[in-house]
C-alpha cells in the first residue's frame, strides 16, 4: 500500500502555500484519496479474523495486521506526508477533520495491532513445543509455562487483557490441546499396537488434557494472588467441556485395554503347557479378541461430544460383553480350588462362590435386557447365548459338589463318631518307652468339624442336608467345649509330666498310674458317641489338679534342698589370712595353719545344712507316703537321688577350691613369705623346699577330708549311718569322703598345684644362684688364708687390695633386692644378705689384725736395727 502523492510544488512556506488556491485544491484531491485508502484499509482489517482453530493462526493474524498498519503509519509520518497536512490545516480545509478522525482511527489500531503481535509471540515457542514436544516434556514445562507467559500477558498488555480476547485465544489452545491427543491416540493404529504401548499413549493423553485444567487453575490462582485487579473468572465449560469429554473417553479407552490385558494375564504360556485342556484356552483367547473387535471398527469418532449416545452404548456392550467373558474365565480357571470367603467351608464355600458369579452375570444381564437395541443385536443374541451356556454349566457345577458332600458325609460321620476321645503317641524315637515320653493326643477329626461347618452353610444355602450332620451341627457347641477342655486338660498333663525329673516320676508313681488308668479309658472306651465324656474331662482334671499340688509342694521343698546344696557347693575352704602391712605376710606354717583353722569354721556351718536336708525329705515322706520314718520304702529311690546329688554337690565343693587355691598359687600375689638364711656351707630355705611341698600337700589333704564330716545315709532311708565297730579298737565312720576321693577331676587339680608348687620352688632357687658368688666369704678357712698370706709377707699394697676387696662385697651385699615376689611366694633375702655382710665384714677385721701384727712386728723390728747400729 502506497499514499499518492501531489504532483505540485511545495518547495515554498507553508503559510504561502495555503494561501495558493491551486496548490491547496491540489492537495485537497490528494486527501480525499488518502481518506479513502486508510479507511477501506482499516475495514479491510478489522474484517479478518484467523484462519483456523489453532492459536497460531491467531499470532499470524496479529502480525499481518501490524504489518499492513504500520505501513501505512510509516508513509503518514514522512517529512512530505506531514507538511501537506499542515498546509491544509493552514488552509483551514474542513477535510482536514475528517482525515484526522481517520488518520486517528489508524494509530490507535496500529498500536493495538503492535501489542497484540508483540506479547503473543512470546508464546509462540511454547505453542510449537506444544505441537513437537514428547509427552513428559508437555507436562512438566511447555504447559504451565504457556500458561505462565499468558498471566504475564494478561498483566502487562494494554490491548490483550480483556475477556473477549483472552478467552477466543484459551479457546484456541484448548483445541490444540485437544487436536494433540486426537494425534496420540489415533484410533486407527491403536488397537494395532501392542497392550503396554497402547496404554501409554492413553495415559500420555489423558495427563496432557488433565495438566490442561489443573495449570489454568493454578494460573487463575496466581492472577489472583497478583494484585491484578481483573481476575480469570472466564467461563469454564467453555473452555473445557470439550477436554473433560475427552479426559473420560481415554478413561473408557484406558479400562477396555487394562480388561483385554487382565483377560490375556489369565492365561499365560506356562498355564497353557501344565493345562489339561489347551485348546479351550485357545478358545477363549479367540472370544476375547471378538469382545475387543467392535472398538476397532467405530464407525463414528468416539471423541466428538455429538456421538457421545453412540460410544456410551457402544462401552455398555464392551462391558457386558467383558462381564460375562471374565466371569466364564473366573469360573473355568477356578473350578478345580475355588476362592472362598473368610471361615467358608471347601464344599459350601465353592458353591456360594459358584452362586456369586451367576449372580454377577444375571444382574449384568438384566441391565442389558433393559437396552432393547443392544439385545436385539446379534452381539447382544451371542452374549445371551453364552450366558446360558455359563449358567448351565454352574448349576451343574453345584449339583456335583452338593451330591458327593452329601453322599461322603453319610458314609464317613457315623466312622468318624466311633473314633476314641484320645490316641497315645510318643514324644521321642527312643525304642525304650517311658512314662514321660508317652503323650495323649485329642483324637478329634478335623473332618467333623469340617462337615459341622458345612452342614450349617448347606442350609443357609437352602439345601437339604443329612439328619446325623444336622443334629451334630446343634451339638457343635457341646462339642466344642468338650474338645477344648480335652485340650486345656492334656496340655496340664503333658506339661505336669514335663516338670518332674525322674525321680520325681518314681516318687509319683502310684499316682501317675492312677492319672494313667484315667487317661487311657479315654484312649481305649469312651468315643464321641459315649454320654460320659463331660464326667470322664471332670475327673480327669481333679486327678491331675491332685497331683499338680503335690509335685509343687515337692519342688518347694526340692528348691530348699537345692538352696543348700549350692550353698555347700560354693563356700570358700581357702581362707587366705590378709597382713595389716606390706611387710606383715606369714610364714608357711603360719599360713597353712590359718587356712586350715579357717577351714574348720567353715566346715561345721556346711555340717548343720547337710544335717537339715533329712528333715525335709522327711516332709516329702509325709505328704507322698503319709509317714515321717525318713526310711519308706516308697521313697528309697528318691533318697538315692538326693545322696547322689549331695556326693556331686561335695565333688564340685572340693574342685572348686582346688582351682581357687591352684589360682591363686600361680597369681602373682604375695601369699606367704619364706627367708633365704646362709646354712653354711649352703644357701637354703626356711623352710626348705621340701617341707613346703609337704605343707602344701597336707592342705590339699586337708581339704578333701572334709567330706569325712558328711556322713551317708543308711540304705533306702535318710537317716546318717551310725559308726560301725569293725574291731574291739577300730570304729569305722561311713562318710562321703572314699567316693570324693576318688574323682579324677580332684586328682587332677591335686597334681597339678603340687606341680606349679614345685616348678615355683625350683624357680626361686635359682634366683639364690647369683649370690653362690660370693660363697668364697665361707668355704675357704680363713686361719690357713691368712697364715699363708702371714708368711708370704706381703707388702701394704696387697694388704690394701685384700681389704678393699671385701669391703667392696659388703658394700655391693646393701645394693642387692632383699624382698623378690615369685607368685603366691615372698621371698625374704635380708637374713642372707645379712649373713654374706657379716662374713665380708669378719674378713676384714681378720685382715686387719693381721696386718697390724705384721705392721708391729716390722716396727719393733726397725727399732732393733736403729737401736743396734
């Protein structure tokens, strides 16, 4: 488009131009034209409207406008454009008004042309990814920040945030929106595709158009929160009931190929080579690929709101079409182990479950008949057909199972009720079968309990059941109770039984048999047919309460027992004395001495609670046996018991101490003390080894006699054996001490203290070694030393060397360990070094004296020479 333009001369003043009438006609002419061409221009204009439903087309349109405007607004603003419009306004032309008004008109649709293209190209790029974008991408960015980019629109445009454009323009992108699922879930190719793709593009799609809504919302919100003061408030359902129509029909699209897949699933490869009949499943895969057929062959575009009658009638024959396929399915693959509601019985169960499925297909069937259009269909005259089919084969399916339950219930309660109360099993594989490993098990078939259970279900069902099954089910509550308290009182037994040791068993015997001949005329007469059965739990439960009582009282009375028992078993026999000081450890003799008086005491408190333990084994007399002699014969085995417990108990009292006191020998703490003396010509100890093995010896002794003090009982009673008189002078007392004795665990500790006693002892004389060096102090003779030293006249020197010699011993003697600790021992080395002192020292005054005669003599010797000469 291109203004005409005068062909006069302007060179000249406006104001002269104006005041020329050829020029102003001129340009008068030029006006009318520029008039004209504006206005058939803007109407041109404001006529078009977009060429499509997408909202690109709505961008195009904007952009086109702002190029023809600003065409035309750029040749208005031109140097030669202005200066005639002065000059007609000099002119004071009355066009001049009317050019204005349109030359007015021009602007303000140029900038509002200008805005519109300017805001919506910003979303031009997320409309195209809108177009090209994958599914993940459109929902996570390219929609919400489309809608994002509007809201700033909507805000920031002066031309664009009205109604009657926003909403024409969300409208657009709605169909777009809309125009890109149609494009995903292509009905053409999509039942062509395999399952999981299929389902992937619907969902792809049905997200697309949900995030649609759902960020227009949020958007809406945003506006809001803002401080706009023009809201969203456009109207929703025209804007999306077109999507939301669409949203449900992938829905359906979405159900009908997670049923196809649900029906493929119930028959998988692995089920087809284990089944007994694999063309039948090839079958129904056929049947379910007919249900599907229709969906394939629309003849309508189940997305257009116009044909929504046509798809609703069209997913109601899917569904019934799928109802009773699934159901054929369920009850074809389930025959053989049908699922059963909670607490139902296999038979009753399988036929209500039966029942359910007929049920579900009737009341789909119903529904059906009530759309005559889709019953007089041939698809409607074949899912009829396949119904009875089904119905048919359920009512013989039920038949059946009615038929043996009712025929084995006969056959087999009137067997089951001949069963005893109880059956006798053993706990253990020992071939040697005692008391305690027989148990007594409920004999009760679970069967009976089974057939209860059906029987009432039977009837609820309505179908008659077998008068002995009827009557047991009114007694079930009798029989419930009797089973239970069998149960309670075999669980009392069997855990009585287990709480008794041996010989608590033969103690109880008498009364164990008595529950025993209870027990097993519920083992051997009485059956579930029998009227005493109440009487026999009842008497059965007393007995075992009797006992139960009695075996308490007895572990009472075991537990006191066992008390002082443990108590003699752990007392101390090595009682080691503890020195106020460092210095104050005792000499061995001192020492074994305290030990063995400490002993004493100890031996006569363990003394009184051996002496205890008759008399309440005399109270287990009295309550078992109802006498208090201390010698029933009914209690001989179990006195045997607690003798041989009490030699045990005395066994480990021994080598327990043993170990401490072998423990404590090897411990590196002082115990004793033994002082090393000079016993010339030897170094030795006092005591000597010797007598300190044998000290050593005797306390282990020692120790094992205490048992002496416990004297056995006489044979099959509990009362201490009296001393027998073997000779008129010999008087033999029968103690425990010839069985202690003799246990290879005392022995062993026995040798293996005097081992580490003698081993120690050798050690420490060979700590005494080291001061055979200077044995010279005393095993040379002295007065032959010194008398050959006499008459060797020696010079001061070697009398000098001599004296520092020994003087140096002494002195080195001072510097020595006088205490060394060696494990239990304390070895006290200040005797010796005392002893090798006073030696050094006697060698130095003999030297001395020596030498001062030797000194005398050469003395008086020289005054005899001065005196002379």
């Amino acid at each position: 488009l291109k203004l005409e333009m005068p062909t006069v001369n302007l060179d000249r003043e406006v104001a002269i131009l104006a005041t020329v009438p050829v020029v102003v006609q001129s340009l008068k002419r030029c006006a009318v034209t520029w008039q004209k061409l504006i206005s058939r221009v803007l109407e041109e204009q404001l006529k078009k409207v977009p060429q499509g439903n997408d909202p690109l087309a709505e961008i195009d349109l904007w952009r086109e406008k702002n190029a023809v405007l600003s065409a035309l607004t750029e040749q208005i603003k031109l140097p030669e454009v202005q200066k005639i419009l002065e000059i007609l306004q000099e002119a004071d032309s009355k066009l001049t008004g009317d050019l204005q008004i349109v030359l007015s008109d021009l602007k303000k649709h140029h900038m509002e042309a200008q805005d519109c293209a300017k805001f919506l190209s910003t979303l031009e790029r997320h409309l195209k990814n809108l177009s090209s974008g994958s599914g993940v991408d459109v929902l996570s960015h390219t929609i919400p920040s489309l809608l994002n980019a509007l809201r700033l629109v909507w805000i920031m445009s002066r031309c664009y945030n009205k109604d009657e454009r926003m909403v024409p323009f969300l409208e657009r992108i709605s169909w777009h929106i809309s125009a890109r699922a149609r494009r995903v879930v292509d009905l053409q190719t999509l039942f062509k595709q395999d399952i999981a793709t299929a389902k992937k593009k619907i969902t792809e799609a049905k997200n697309t158009l949900e995030q649609w809504k759902k960020c227009y919302f949020t958007t809406c919100i945003q506006v809001e929160e803002s401080g706009s003061k023009r809201y969203w408030k456009f109207d929703v359902k025209r804007l999306f009931e077109k999507t939301d129509y669409m949203v449900s029909i992938c829905q359906d699209l979405y159900d009908i190929f997670q049923v196809t897949e649900e029906l493929y699933n119930i028959f998988i490869p692995e089920l087809i080579t284990v089944t007994e009949n694999p063309k039948a499943i090839e079958e129904l895969r056929r049947e379910v690929n007919i249900i599907i057929s229709p969906m394939e062959d629309l003849t309508f575009d189940p997305f257009s709101m116009e044909t929504a009658r046509d798809w609703a009638f069209a997913m109601e024959e899917f569904r019934e079409d799928v109802t009773v396929e699934i159901v054929k399915q369920i009850f074809a693959q389930n025959l053989k182990d049908p699922p059963r509601y909670k607490n139902h019985p296999p038979v009753a169960g399988a036929i209500s479950w039966s029942r359910s499925l007929c049920q579900r297909i009737q009341h789909t069937v119903t529904r059906f008949q009530e759309e005559e259009e889709l019953l007089a269909s041939e698809r409607g005259k074949k899912v009829k057909q396949i119904y009875l089919q089904v119905v048919k084969k359920m009512e013989e399916y039920e038949q059946e199972k009615y038929c043996q339950w009712r025929e084995r219930t006969e056959q087999m309660l009137p067997l089951l009720l001949k069963d005893t109360l109880l059956t006798i099993t053993s706990a253990t594989e020992d071939p040697v079968t005692t008391k305690k490993s027989i148990c007594f098990t409920l004999n009760f078939s679970p069967e009976i309990l089974e057939i209860i259970t059906e029987t009432k279900y039977m009837e609820q069902l309505g179908l008659p059941v077998p008068e002995m099954a009827r009557y047991m089910a009114l007694q079930e509550d009798k029989y419930l109770r009797y089973t239970s308290k069998l149960k309670a009182m075999l669980d009392r037994y069997h855990k009585l039984m287990e709480m008794m040791n041996e010989a608590e068993t033969k103690l109880l015997d008498q009364y164990v048999q008595e529950l025993w001949r209870m027990l097993k005329s519920g083992h051997k007469r009485l059956t579930w047919k029998a009227v005493g059965i109440g009487e026999f739990i009842l008497q059965c439960t007393q007995t075992i309460g009797k006992l139960e009582l009695l075996v308490h009282q007895i572990h009472n009375i075991s537990e006191d027992i066992n008390s002082k028992l443990q108590s003699i078993e752990s007392t101390n026999l090595f009682k080691f004395p503890h020195p106020e000081n460092d210095d104050g450890h005792p000499g061995p003799k001192e020492f074994f001495d305290y030990v063995k008086c400490e002993q004493a005491k100890e031996v006569e408190q363990l003394v009184k609670k051996y002496s205890a333990i008759p008399q309440l084994l005399i109270e287990v007399e009295r309550r078992v046996a109802s006498t208090n002699s201390g010698k029933s014969p009914k209690l001989a085995s179990y006195y045997a018991y607690w003798e041989n417990r009490i030699c045990q108990a005395l066994t480990q009292l021994i080598v327990k101490n043993l170990q401490t006191f072998n423990a404590a020998i090897v411990a590196n703490v002082p115990l004793l003390q033994i002082e090393v003396v000079l016993s010339v010509p030897e170094i030795t100890l006092q005591p000597n080894a010797s007598e300190i093995e044998k000290m050593t010896l005797q306390s282990i002794q020692d120790c094992v006699e205490v048992t002496k003090h416990f004297i056995r009982w006489m044979h099959g009673t509990c009362i201490e054996c009296p001393p027998q008189h073997v000779k008129a002078d010999e008087v033999v007392t029968f103690s425990f001490y010839s069985d202690v004795s003799q246990s290879p665990l005392i022995t062993e500790q026995a040798v293996l203290i005097t081992h580490n006693v003698h081993k120690l002892l050798a050690s420490l004389n060979k700590c005494l070694n080291q001061w055979e060096r200077y044995d010279l102090l005393w095993k040379s003779d002295k007065d032959t030393v010194l008398d050959r030293l006499a008459a060797e006249k020696p010079a001061c020197v070697t009398f000098d060397e001599q004296l520092q010699f020994y003087m140096k011993i002494a002195q080195e003697v001072t510097q020595q360990p006088l205490i060394i600790d060696e494990q239990f021992i304390r070895l006290q080395l200040a005797p010796l070094a005392s002893a090798v002192q006073e030696n050094a020292k006697s060698w130095v005054m003999s030297l001395g004296k020596l030498l001062n005669e030797v000194a005398r003599e050469e003395l008086f010797s020289l005054r005899d020479e001065i005196q002379v000469g």
